[in-house]
C-alpha cells in the first residue's frame, strides 16, 4: 500500500513523495513522525515511539531518545 508525505527541502522548497509500505504512525503532538526512539528495551527490540523533530529528547549520535527515555540513556548526548 502506497502513500504520499510532504517534505520541506533545503531552501524551503517543497515536495512530494511516494512511500511504500505502511504509513508510519504519528507522534503523539499529531506531527508527521520521522524518527523512532532507539531505547533498548531487552533482547533486539527497541521502544519505537514515533517522534517529530520537535518531541525528540535526546540525540546522541545516531541514536534517537523519546522524551520518556533521554534521562535514562548515559552518555554525552545532547537533551534537547
């Protein structure tokens, strides 16, 4: 099943592109999700809980933290 996101491109241009597969769940504000919370939560599974930029609480390198997860993740990531 396919389905259509709006991105904001460098320079405030605007387009839309096709997406195959199921469409990713929102965020809890209502926002488009774009990344999914990398908290491990025992043996290869991961929290998953959809975040727009804006709800994301912690990145530390390629790793994303929801809100629920950033205090309790060690390192020199950054809390934002």
């Amino acid at each position: 099943m396919a389905y259509c996101v709006h991105i904001t491109l460098p320079g405030g241009v605007t387009a839309i592109v096709r997406m195959s597969g199921k469409r990713p769940e929102p965020c809890r504000c209502g926002k488009t999700a774009t990344k999914l919370c990398d908290y491990p939560m025992g043996g290869r599974k991961t929290c998953d809980r959809p975040m727009c930029s804006d709800c994301i609480g912690r990145t530390d390198g390629d790793k994303d933290y929801c809100r629920s997860h950033a205090g309790l993740v060690p390192g020199q990531g950054s809390l934002l």
